[in-house]
C-alpha cells in the first residue's frame, strides 16, 4: 500500500513541478499588464491575454524538454511499478 501512496506523491510533486514555470511566468506577467492597464486606462482583454499566450509559449520553447523529460521520468517509472504490482500478487 505505501508504494501506492508513494506513486500518488511522487505524480502529485510531478504535477505541480511541471505546471509550475508555466503557472508562475502567466502570473508574472499578469500582474505587470495589469499594472499597465491601471496606469494607462486602458482596459482590454486582448492586452491581458496575448503576453501571457507569448511568455507561455517561450516557457515551452526553452524549457519543454525538460519538462518532458521530468514526466517521461514519472511515466516510466510509473509503469515499472505498475508492473510490480502485478507480480506481487501472483506470489
């Protein structure tokens, strides 16, 4: 059972470091277009969403690998336990 819930953990932290440069660069650059649009007056959607569209996009191009690399890691491992499980019960 604790395998279980260390393959629950480790998908979770997995998650969560893999969202996490994406989540925090549209955060970061919500917050300075929202500073812009209160200092301008200028209140448009499209202002608020294509930077985040571009810096989520160039978080991909840079980092995509190793993001891919992480859950690819976690997949395989994944599977390998999965598999465990299998021979464990027919023991």
């Amino acid at each position: 059972m604790s395998s279980l819930l260390d393959m629950w953990r480790e998908g979770l932290i997995t998650a969560a470091l893999v969202a996490a440069p994406l989540v925090v660069g549209a955060m970061i650059i919500g917050v300075v277009t929202s500073l812009l649009q209160a200092a301008t007056q200028m209140n448009d959607a499209s202002f608020s969403f294509v930077p985040k569209l571009l810096v989520i996009g160039l978080v991909l191009a840079l980092g995509g690998h190793a993001l891919l690399d992480r859950l690819s890691h976690y997949t395989a491992s994944a599977v390998r336990a999965a598999g465990e499980v299998g021979l464990e019960d027919r023991q």
